[in-house]
C-alpha cells in the first residue's frame, strides 16, 4: 500500500522539481510567515492532508470504497500553485522593500524554473486542444444545437465516444446512458448502448430499444454500418454534422410546449 501510494504521489508531482519547490515553500512560510488564517491555509490544511494521504490505513478505507484509480485526486486539494506563487511574491516584496539588488532577477529565475518543472500538456495522448471555449467536442456542441426545442427537454442516444461530453454542454439534452458505461471495471451494461456500440448495427434490434427508452433522436457515428434502412422503421434523417448523422425517431412523440 505505501509503495503504491508513494507511487501515485511521484507522478502526481511530475518531474520532482515542482515537489522541491513546494516542500522548499512550505519551509520558507513555517519560518517567516506571521499571518495565522495564512498559517493554517498554507501550512496546516496541506500537512494534515499530506499526513492523511500517506496514512496506509486512510488509504486503506478509501482504496476499500472508491478503488484505487482515484485516490491521487486528495492531490488536488493541495494549493501547491497557490503557495509556490505567495511564497515567491512574498520574497520579491520582501526584497525590493529592502532595497536589494535582485528583486527582479529573482522574478524571473523563478518564473523560468517554474515553467521548466513541467512537461508540454500536449505531449500527453490524454490531453488535446480545446476545439471551442466549451472545452468539449465541436460535434457535441453542434448536434446538441440542433436537436434543441425552446421550452422542454429532449432524448438522444450518442455515440459512446461523445457521451461525456453532452452533460459537460447541454442540460436539457437527456441520455438514456451516461458516464457509467465509460469504464469497463465497472460493469454495467445497458442493452441500447451495446447495440449502438456494434460492427454493424441491426436497425430491427436498435429501433424498438431506442424508442423503448423515449429517445427522440439517434446519433450514428461517422462510417457506421447500419443492417436495415432507419427510414423503414419511421425514422426521419434530421440532419448531419462532423460526418455524425442525427435521426429523429417519429415513433416517440415531441410536443413543442406553447408560447406563453
């Protein structure tokens, strides 16, 4: 447990350098700084928090509750940026009030040896550029648009790579799944999402699960297989963007809530 732990610490913290820094800072306010609400927000909350997270019987409970994909994320609540950032203000202030020489060299080595303690985000698989200010798919934003009726909620069945992103967007686009269905260890399964996710989706099992579970609209991923013409079965071609095409399923009524 401690080894992992330990683990989990280690890459929290990157390449280490930001680790000193921070331990350096902590050394730095525990000596000189007088302020007692500073104290316990930058010195007393993250080393009760830093004694929880390297406490194996603390891990041990959580570990036993959530699992241990998550327990990195105590991490978070640690204002490393924020003390780094006051610790250094403090002494750029401290120096120029005594007129030393090197306020501003200290600045900027510490701003240098800031941004060299990471790596580039987007070097990362994990991480990608923002494609709009919403921080989601353009699909996502798109599609959610277009299936929009002023007044009321609607239900649309989204290709599973897309499914995160709606809540994150639109609060009155409704799934008939969520996020849950993301994470394999978890286990759920939910009979609509297995047939969207096929090869080749079978329109004789997809329609009656889709309007089983009231969704006005189905979302088909770019070059989706689909055995059965959608049409058939009284779906509507709504409209298509990013190479997703939108259904609308007639088999679920859409009342458009009157105007005032």
């Amino acid at each position: 447990m401690w080894s992992e732990i330990s683990a989990l610490f280690r890459e929290y913290m990157g390449t280490g350098l930001i680790g000193i820094w921070y331990v350096l800072c902590l050394v730095w306010l525990w000596i000189n700084e007088k302020c007692r609400p500073r104290r316990i927000l930058f010195l007393y909350l993250p080393l009760a928090l830093l004694f929880l997270y390297f406490n194996p019987l603390f891990a041990g409970v959580v570990y036993g509750v959530v699992g241990s994909e998550i327990y990195y994320r105590i991490l978070w609540l640690l204002p490393i940026t924020i003390v780094i950032a006051y610790t250094c203000v403090c002494i750029c202030g401290q120096m120029a009030q005594k007129k030393k020489t090197g306020a501003e060299l200290f600045a900027l080595c510490a701003a240098g040896l800031i941004g060299i303690s990471g790596s580039y985000v987007y070097s990362s698989p994990l991480f990608s550029r923002a494609e709009n200010i919403y921080h989601v798919p353009d699909a996502v934003v798109e599609i959610c648009d277009a299936i929009q009726v002023p007044g009321r909620e609607v239900k649309a069945a989204f290709p599973l790579e897309l499914v995160q992103y709606v809540r994150q967007y639109s609060p009155v686009t409704c799934m008939p799944y969520g996020r849950e269905l993301t994470v394999n260890k978890w286990h759920y399964h939910n009979p609509l999402r297995d047939e969207m996710e096929r090869e080749v989706i079978q329109m004789e099992t997809l329609a009656p699960l889709a309007t089983e579970n009231g969704c006005h609209y189905v979302i088909f991923r770019p070059g989706q297989k689909v055995r059965g013409k959608p049409e058939d079965y009284g779906w509507e071609r709504f409209g298509e963007t990013q190479g997703y095409i939108i259904y609308r399923n007639t088999a679920v009524e859409l009342t458009v809530p009157a105007a005032g």
